[in-house]
C-alpha cells in the first residue's frame, strides 16, 4: 500500500494540532484523502492551499485506511493568483466543485490533466470561458455530457441557439423560437457547431453569464439535486462575482 503520483491540492481539514486531512486529484489514483502529518510547520507553509500541484507518496496498512501522505510543492499556483479575485474564486470553485462530486479513488486521467490546463488558464485573460469549459468538461466525466454541434431537432451543425433542459442538446435558432422561454441560450463560445449570428453578436459578458446559467443548470439537477449533494458554495461566490462585476477579460 505504497505509490507516489501528481496531484493538485483540492481541500485541507485539521487533524489534531498539527496534522490535516489532505483531500487531492491524482492523475493516476484520482480523488484520493489522506493524512499529512506536521501540516502547520514553517517548511510546509503555503504548500497544501488549494490549486497546489504537489509530488505526493500515499502509504497505509491496508488499502481501505486513510493512510499517510508525504507532500512536496511543484506548482505554488494558489500564490500566482492572490491579487487576482475572479480567477482564484474560479480556482477555488473547480477544486471545491472535484472535491464534492467525483467518487473516491477512481481514476479520471482526463479531467485531471484538464483541471492543469484549466489553472494555467486561470492566469490568462481568457480564465473564465476556460472556467466554463471545464464545466462542460465535468459534467461529460460525471456521464452529462452536453451535446453542443449540432440542432437535435434537425441534425443540422448551423445557426444553433439554444439548449434543451430535458436532453442537454443544442437547438438551432429557427427550430427553438416557439419554445425559447423554456429553452438555455448557447452562448456561441461553446457551441460545437456554428452559433447564430444573434449570439455572435452578444457582448462577452453576456455570453460569460449564459455559459455559467447553462453549466449550473445541468449541475445542480443532474449531480447535486439527483447524488443529494450540497451546492458548492465556492462556484456561488464566483456566479455572484461575475454577476455584480463587469468582469470582461478581468485577470
């Protein structure tokens, strides 16, 4: 019952007075817990925030025990973003958001490397459309997956507009115009296929916002409503950041 892997930091909770209960996303054991001993010492500072990337060694008796992880820091990314709020709020929902919905270690190779991608992301001036792709992302991992390319009414990959709440489907402009009210626009950033010129034409962030109003719609029914799962309160801080700020390319 011994490995080392990569990993990033999702969630601490203290253990004791010295000790802390690591949760992190492998690439090859996926989400895994563990207890790191001497958590608080000078020479682990700064090291277990999440949004880390860490070297980490897991061992333990027995497999089913929470076992003992030895940490050492490769990416100090939670420290890149202090000054930035948008993107270290989109940092702190996606690791808050892998901590409460991916089942205990089950590998998700895929998601892990695009939750890297994701951070390095952060620190550009396009994080929060690639925020909202990682939604996307996740909810294809957790078996939800949208189906942005092309109309589901019919099949074709033009003037798409919107998206239906019951099949996670696009639909084309012409095709979703009796049913708009109860339709999810599809801001053109994530349409697969070709958007329609009328969301071409949106201002970013309006886009941004439907991106958000679209992901959330699916995670809340699909994954916290259906798995009995808490809300992440750490993705509401980041919808009511982009809400009340005119967050454009904010860094």
């Amino acid at each position: 019952m011994d490995w080392r892997d990569d990993g990033i930091v999702l969630s601490t909770r203290k253990l004791g007075e010295n000790s802390v209960r690591l949760s992190v996303l492998t690439r090859d054991y996926g989400r895994h817990a563990g207890l790191v001993r001497g958590a608080t010492s000078k020479s682990m500072r700064g090291t277990l925030e999440p949004g880390n990337e860490i070297r980490v060694g897991w061992s333990a008796r027995l497999a089913e025990h929470l076992g003992q992880f030895r940490c050492e820091l490769t990416g100090a990314h939670a420290a890149d973003l202090l000054l930035h709020a948008g993107p270290l709020m989109a940092m702190s929902s996606a690791c808050a958001m892998l901590d409460a919905t991916l089942p205990e270690r089950e590998a998700h190779p895929d998601l892990y490397r695009g939750t890297v991608a994701l951070i390095s992301a952060l620190k550009s001036e396009q994080w929060l459309p690639a925020y909202i792709r990682w939604e996307v992302g996740l909810l294809e991992e957790l078996g939800y997956g949208l189906a942005l390319d092309r109309c589901a009414a019919t099949n074709e990959t033009e003037n798409l507009a919107f998206v239906s709440p019951k099949s996670g489907r696009a639909v084309g402009e012409a095709s979703g115009q009796a049913y708009r009210d109860r339709m999810l626009p599809l801001p053109a950033f994530l349409a697969s296929g070709r958007a329609s010129q009328s969301r071409k034409e949106m201002s970013l962030l309006e886009q941004l916002r439907d991106g958000l109003k679209l992901t959330g719609f699916f995670i809340h029914r699909d994954i916290f409503e259906a798995k009995g799962i808490k809300p992440v309160a750490a993705r509401d801080r980041l919808v009511s950041h982009v809400w009340r700020t005119d967050i454009g390319a904010e860094k």
